[in-house]
C-alpha cells in the first residue's frame, strides 16, 4: 500500500517559516520525482515545487527564492522549506509521487499565514 504522510503545517505570521515534510512508502522511492502542490480557498490546485529522482528541482514564479524543496533517499523524505511566508501562500499543501502515469498523493496539510 503506497502512503504519503505530509507534516509541518500550521499557523505562522507573515515573514515566518515552516517545513514541510512528507513521508513515503510503498513505492521505490528514489526513482520517483516529488513535488509540492496547494490549494488555496476558492482556487485550483497550482504546482509549488517538483525535484526529480535526481535532484532537479522547479518552483513556481510566486515562491522563487523563498521556498526550497529537497529530498532524502535514505529517509524516504521530501521536504518543503518555506521561508518569508506570505499571507498568500495559505493553502492545503499535498506531497505527489509521480513516475510516468503512475501518481500517488498525500491527505495534505493545512498552511495558514496571518498575524
């Protein structure tokens, strides 16, 4: 059974920072590309990050420079570093596992940015 548990979110200021991690199993994780997705109140879901089985990565334009995804193989891991958080990164933010057609997801977790 593959899972995907996401952890990390919660309520922070503006100008604060999370991380979020997301633990996978029942798949081979290291051949898999990761991402990071939200969904925003009221708005479609929208890619974050991706990092590919060998470390690529890719951001979106509004979190360019602020946000940092990364993954450890041996631990099964992807991380989401979200520095200088923004009112606007509030959203539901799910862990994806894709490797071709194959894409699995996780329950997601909750990111509220507010003072």
């Amino acid at each position: 059974q593959v899972q995907l548990v996401e952890s990390g979110g919660g309520l922070v200021q503006p100008g604060g920072s999370l991380r979020l991690s997301c633990v996978v199993s029942g798949i081979n994780f290291s051949i898999y590309g990761m991402g990071w997705y939200r969904v925003a109140p009221g708005k479609q879901r929208e890619l974050v990050a991706t990092t590919t089985s060998r470390g690529t990565t890719n951001y979106a334009d509004s979190v360019k420079g602020r946000f940092t995804i990364s993954r450890d193989n041996a631990k099964n891991t992807v991380y989401l570093q979200m520095n200088s958080l923004k009112p606007e990164d509030t959203a539901v933010y799910y862990c994806n596992a894709q490797l071709g057609f194959r894409a699995y997801w996780g329950q997601g977790t909750q990111v509220t940015v507010s003072s």
